[in-house]
C-alpha cells in the first residue's frame, strides 16, 4: 500500500493552547486506526515546544490519506498554520 508524508505547522499565537487541549484526543484517535501510521511525532522549537507534527501513513491513494488528515482531531480543532499531504517512498531505513 502507498505511503504518505503529512506535515503539519502550528499557528504561532493559538497553537500551544490547541495543541494542549486537543493532543489526548489526537493521540486517542489514532489508536483507533490500526496500522495506518507508520511514523509520527511533533516538530520542536529550539525550547523543545512542539511547534507542528510530522506523520508517515499508509493509504489506499492520495484522497484516502487527504481524508485521514481531515478527520484528525487537530486538524478539526484548526491547529495548524499550514499543512501538506505528499506521496512518499522509503529508499532507505526501519521503513524499507
């Protein structure tokens, strides 16, 4: 099954609050989605402050993984600045 790399960047002002408020249903959610995500974690400012989220995932093709990313409950709570959803290969690593 394909891969898929989704970035996400934190708003700068209301990020940490959303983040905060919404990472336990986050990370419940994805537990709720066996075997989708290969890889994930959150981008860090130089304080070590989350500052956005990386995620690779498995899905059947592009619109599968656009419509993962638009049920996260992070995306919902509008978390993020910016975010992208990008087809990806493992060439090298634990991945490939």
């Amino acid at each position: 099954m394909p891969l898929f790399i989704i970035q996400w960047k934190d708003k700068a002002d209301e990020g940490p609050a959303l983040r905060a408020a919404t990472r336990q249903a986050h990370l419940d959610w994805i537990a709720t989605q066996p075997g989708v995500v290969k890889l994930g974690g959150p981008f860090l400012h130089a304080d070590e402050t989350m500052a956005g989220s990386l995620m690779i995932i498995e899905a059947e093709s592009l619109e599968a993984a656009e419509a993962f990313h638009a049920r996260d409950p992070y995306t919902r709570a509008g978390l993020f600045e910016r975010s992208s959803v990008e087809p990806w290969r493992v060439t090298v690593g634990a991945l490939a």
